[in-house]
C-alpha cells in the first residue's frame, strides 16, 4: 500500500509516477480531490480542539461559567461530529489507495507496455538444430507425457496431466531447485496452498485482483496464485530484529489462477495453465540490503537456468509493464526453438514497502525505532515452463527428450 503521508506530502510527484504505471485519471483525481476535502475537514477539527483546549484551562478563572461550560459542552459535541467526518473520509481514502498499485522505482524505465521492456544481457547462445523443432505439446503428447483430454475430463479446459517421464522430470526439477536455492543461502519452507482474506491482502492480491482468485465457498479461504503470498505473510504483524534480516527463503507449491483475460492465448500446452508448480525465492530485508538482496535473487535464477543448460535473457520491464505491487521487475525468459522466440520463465521483483505496509511487518532499525521492512520474490523458476524449455531445448530429430547432466541423479 502507499505510504498515504508521502502522497500527500509530494502528491504531484507521486501522482507524475502512478501516471507512467497507466493508473486511471479518473482514480487519481478522485484521490487529488479527496486529499482536498480531508484536509479542510482536518482543519475544521482542529479549530475546534484547540477551541476545547484553550477554554478548558480558562473555565476555573471564567467570570460566567455556566454559559462557557455551555459553549465547551456544544464545541464537544463538534468535535465527535468532525471526527467521524475525518475518520470516514480517511477510510475512504484508505480504500481508495488499496486499490493503487505501488510507485516505480527511478531505475524503471518509462514506457506503455512489453514492447518498451529494456533486454539487459543475453545469456548463453540458443541452441542450432539440423532439423526443424517441435513445438512441446507435440513432443508430450507423442511420448505420452501429456494427456490434455483426461485433464479437461477431470477438470476443464488449461488443465493437464503429466505422465510417464514427463511426471518424473517434473518431479526431478522441482527437487533440483530446492537444492540449487538452498545451496544459494535461502531457507526452505513449506507452507499451506489456502490462505486467508487478509494474507491475500497483505501481498496486493485482494482487494484489486478478487476476480483472478479461487476462493472457497462459504469460508475465508483462497487458492494461492503464488506461494510469494503465504511466504511473505509469514512474517506478517511481526517487528522483527535488525539482526535478523535479510530473511531468505525459497518454497515450491501449486499455484491456481484463473488467467482472466487470457481468452485465446496459449492454448496449446503447459505453457498458461489454471494450475501450475512454481518454485519460489522470497526475502524480507532492510532497505539498505533491498538492492543487493534483489541481484542476488536474479543471480540465483539467471544461474540455476545456466545450469541447465538453457540460454535466457534479463529484461527490465518498464513502468507500463510493471506488477501491481512491484517497485521494479527483471524477468527472465528462456530460448524456446520450437515457438522461436523467448518467453518468460521467472521474474524477480522488489516491492520496497509496499506489502510490508499492507502486512505489517516492521524491524527494530538502529535507531531503536520500528521501520517498514522491504520484500522480494522471484520465480525460480516456473516449473512447468522450464519443463517445456528442457522439452524444446533437448529434442533430437526422432522425437526423443535428453535430459541435462544435472537432472540425472534425480531419476
């Protein structure tokens, strides 16, 4: 969430950034004109406790008591009706700024959508073939790892099961990026895949993006898009040591959208499902640390793609492409031969304090004072997607999958 004092403090230098991240005008005027609106009503409260204040201390040496008791008794009376009046429209202003997504960072480069995406490096060459790649769903589906028609059968349509190899690759990556994360420094933990209504709310899922859950029916309960969001709940309501921090961790689960707006794209394949396996890296920070805690995450992801053998790129999305809660993003995408092209596989974003705000979690800086942590993830990666690059990247031109040297001792 927005820090509400600094908006109102540099509004038009704020609202001038918000304005590159494509918020509506219409949202930020109605904030411009409530910011108007309180701040006269503040005023008005004020005039009336210092009013109560002054006249309080004057009521001993008073010369007609009854009629100033009278005036302090009606100027009380005031003062909870301009409360109320003040403590609305700071609810409503509240509201209104849940809704906001947080402010770019100065390094974010200033564009309208992917196409204004800054590419960093590129990173290993794509692979050459002397024949022409196929695309990973033919691949799945002539080696019977995929089976899309009993997926729907079960479920619906963006839905899949794997079988045969395909299920133990799966299984292999997942376990392989656990090693790999820990062996980075980050702290493996296994958390629920239903949360509630106010661990949504505290990482920017609800309430902007209620449409795109899974909730349960009759409890406060949802299906988890992204274990970022249990995971860096988990420190939620806490004020935490300096020393402490940076907190690193990295988590694999299920994660369940439901792609709204995606009507039409990517319908072939495991490339955009409604659920999916993700194995994620989260930390928690000082400020100061975000910076360097944010590159070592993107090393971590850059070299466990490496590792397998799989060229990628570093984009930094611009202001037009940025996240909702994200201050800056890298994302990575991997060479895919069959499709020609690359395509995102993890992104790695710093929030600042945004969630922190929204979650409540604070340290005990130097000063002795609480602070606002700052938090981060990343994918490390999308599981079902690096299966496909494996897929497409290790084809040979009978249709076989190789599998890369690392994966071997986990079959």
């Amino acid at each position: 969430m927005l820090d509400l004092k600094n908006l109102q403090n540099h509004f038009d230098e704020v609202v001038d950034k918000l304005k590159k991240k494509k918020v509506d005008e219409s949202i930020l005027k109605k904030l411009a004109d409530l910011f108007v609106i309180l701040k006269k009503e503040k005023t008005s409260l004020e005039e009336f406790q210092a009013f109560q204040n002054k006249f309080s201390k004057e009521l001993a040496k008073a010369e007609d008591k009854e009629d100033l008791k009278i005036k302090l008794s009606q100027n009380k009376i005031k003062i909870n009706e301009q409360s109320q009046k003040v403590n609305a429209l700071e609810q409503e202003l509240e509201e209104l700024a849940f809704n906001i997504p947080n402010i770019p960072d100065d390094v974010v480069p200033i564009g309208n959508d992917e196409n204004d995406n800054v590419e960093l490096k590129k990173v290993l060459t794509p692979i050459s073939f002397d024949f022409n790649p196929k695309e990973h769903f033919e691949l799945g589906e002539n080696l019977a790892w995929f089976d899309f028609v009993r997926g729907v059968k079960i479920s619906q349509s963006r839905f899949c099961v794997l079988k045969n190899e395909g299920a133990l690759l799966s299984r292999a990556l997942v376990n392989y990026m656990i090693d790999f994360n820990i062996s980075r420094g980050f702290e493996l933990v296994n958390v629920p895949f239903l949360v509630n209504g106010a661990t949504m709310f505290g990482t920017g899922q609800l309430p902007k993006f209620k449409d795109d859950m899974y909730k349960t029916e009759d409890e406060d309960l949802y299906l988890i898009s992204t274990s970022e969001i249990p995971v860096t709940n988990l420190y939620s309501g806490e004020i935490l040591s300096a020393e402490s921090l940076p907190i690193k961790m990295t988590c694999y689960s299920a994660c369940f959208r439901k792609e709204a707006g995606s009507a039409g794209s990517d319908t072939r394949g495991i490339i955009r499902q409604h659920q999916f396996e993700k194995v994620e890296l989260v930390s928690i920070t000082q400020p100061k640390q975000s910076d360097s805690v944010f590159e070592q995450m993107l090393e971590c992801a850059s070299d466990l793609l490496s590792s397998l053998g799989l060229a990628h790129r570093h984009l930094m999305l611009c202001t037009g492409d940025l996240g909702f809660s994200a201050a800056k993003t890298v994302d990575l995408e991997v060479w895919l031969p069959g499709q020609n092209k690359y395509r995102e596989i993890s992104s790695v974003s710093n929030c600042h304090d945004f969630q922190a705000r929204r979650a409540k979690i604070r340290y005990k800086n130097d000063q002795g004072k609480n602070e606002l942590v700052h938090t981060l993830n990343g994918s490390s990666l999308a599981v079902g997607r690096t299966l496909v690059a494996i897929m497409e990247n290790y084809q040979d031109k009978e249709g076989r999958i190789h599998i890369p040297d690392v994966l071997k001792k986990y079959f």
